[in-house]
C-alpha cells in the first residue's frame, strides 16, 4: 500500500487538511474566552474533525496549520511584541505513552517557529503524571505544574490543543506565575458547552494512517 495523504478532517485522499476543511477553520474567533485563554475555533463540526484527526494523520503538516491559526489570532490580539518564549502543557506520560507524542509540544514547536522566538520545555507536571495518592476531589480539580526556575520577568506562551474548562492552562499559568513569569495562553480550540473533549467518540484511524 503505498502511503496516501489523507485529510484529517474529512478523510479526503489529497491534502493534510482539504479546502473545505480549511475554510471551515476560517471562522470568527469563539466568544466565550470566560478562561482568559486565546481560542483560535470553536471545538465544533469539522474543527472538531480536524483536531481528532490530528492524532493519526499527518501530524507535522496539520500541526504547522493549527500553529498557523493560533498565531493569526496573537496577531490578531497585537501579543505577538509580548512573546519572549513559548511553552505547552505537558500531557501525562501515560498518555503520552499510548499516543506517542504530546499535541501540545507539536503545537508549541510550531508556533515559536513562525512567531520567531525559542520554545521551550519550562513545566513539568506535579507529582511526575502519576494520580495515585491523591484524592478523587484533587483528581478532579485537573493537573498541577511546576515551572523551571530562572522565569522572572519572562513573557511565556503557553499553548495546548483544546481548552475545555480552562483548568490545564490556569494551573500551567499559576505555575509559572509562581517564578515570576508573565503567562499568556492560547489553544487551537475551545468546547463551545463543558462537554469533555475526551469522552467525544472517535472515528477510528485506517491502517494506512500517515
Ligand atoms: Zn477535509
């Protein structure tokens, strides 16, 4: 079988994301930025798609287009001036594990790329990813960070894939404020309603998936 491009939102063969697809990411930014974090789509329709896509295909060429669309909405806000390094949240490494990379690292790598500044690992997950030993109510409040020491006065990006109740982010955020860093926050999309993003049936990845 020879390996085909296949749009990751639609399963389109052609395109890592095909035109109508790219259309649909065109949209207003959503409105309800209650989490103070930048949204570039609403996690709806296609977006949805395209995001859940992303895990199994093409992953380096949907990644600079998702980055493409965070960094249209910095620029959009004039943030871009504020940036002196970007980071992302990272995901546990049992999950990690199981998808083989962390969504959020792409994501980050690509938009310090086109905005022109570093990006780095400056978090890392309180409690080394592991949730056993704490309590069903500290489970459920999501997970806590700690940011790298060295921070003081720096301007840090820190963008994710989906932001649902903004938890993820904020506690990256108070993390970093915690060093004395400035954070800005950003993800490709937001769920519209509090639906969890995780628990949205997937379409399952043909074998050939790139
Ligand atoms: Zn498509």
């Amino acid at each position: 079988m020879i390996f085909e491009t296949r749009c990751a939102g639609c399963d389109k063969p052609g395109a890592a994301i095909c035109t109508t697809c790219r259309f649909a990411l065109l949209g207003p930014a959503p409105h309800d930025a209650a989490h103070g974090v930048i949204a570039a789509v609403a996690f709806t329709g296609r977006a949805r798609n395209i995001v859940l896509g992303w895990k199994y295909r093409n992953r380096r060429s949907v990644s600079r287009h998702l980055a493409g669309l965070i960094v249209n909405r910095i620029i959009e806000e004039r943030a871009q001036y504020d940036i002196d390094v970007v980071t992302w949240a990272p995901t546990s490494s049992k999950r990690r594990r199981e998808r083989g990379f962390d969504q959020g690292e792409l994501l980050a790598r690509a938009v310090a790329r086109q905005l022109g500044v570093p990006c780095r690992r400056l978090l890392d997950r309180d409690g080394s990813g592991s949730q056993t030993g704490r309590s069903r109510s500290e489970r459920l409040t999501g997970p806590r960070f700690v940011a790298r020491p060295g921070l003081d006065g720096a301007r840090v990006l820190v963008v994710d894939d989906v932001v649902t109740t903004g938890s993820t982010l904020g506690a990256a955020a108070a993390a970093l404020d915690d060093r004395g860093a400035v954070a800005r926050l950003a993800a490709v999309a937001s769920t519209p309603d509090r639906r969890r993003a995780e628990v949205l049936p997937l379409r399952r990845p043909a074998a050939h998936a790139a």
